[in-house]
C-alpha cells in the first residue's frame, strides 16, 4: 500500500492577506452599519412594521 498523497496548498500571496485583513473586518462594518440602519427605521416605524 502506497502512501496517501499529499493535496496541494494554497499559497500566502499579496491578495489572499489583503482579502482576510481588509474584507472582513469591510464585511463586519458592513453588517453593523445594516443593522444599525435597520433598527433607526424600526423605531421610526418606518420599515418593519410589527
């Protein structure tokens, strides 16, 4: 029996650390600022009526 072989990895480059470093802490601020918005118009009763 051979051994299993080994899957290749991905490389570090430039746009994979700028992708995690910047995008998703861009997501986060993205989401909060949603949510954010979304609970101003809430209390206007603007929105989402409920």
């Amino acid at each position: 029996m051979g051994e299993p072989e080994q899957q290749e990895r991905g490389t570090v480059d430039l746009v994979s650390v700028l992708y995690v470093v910047g995008g998703i802490p861009a997501m986060v601020v993205f989401f909060v600022l949603l949510f954010v918005l979304v609970g101003a118009c809430d209390q206007a009763a603007v929105m989402i009526p409920a």
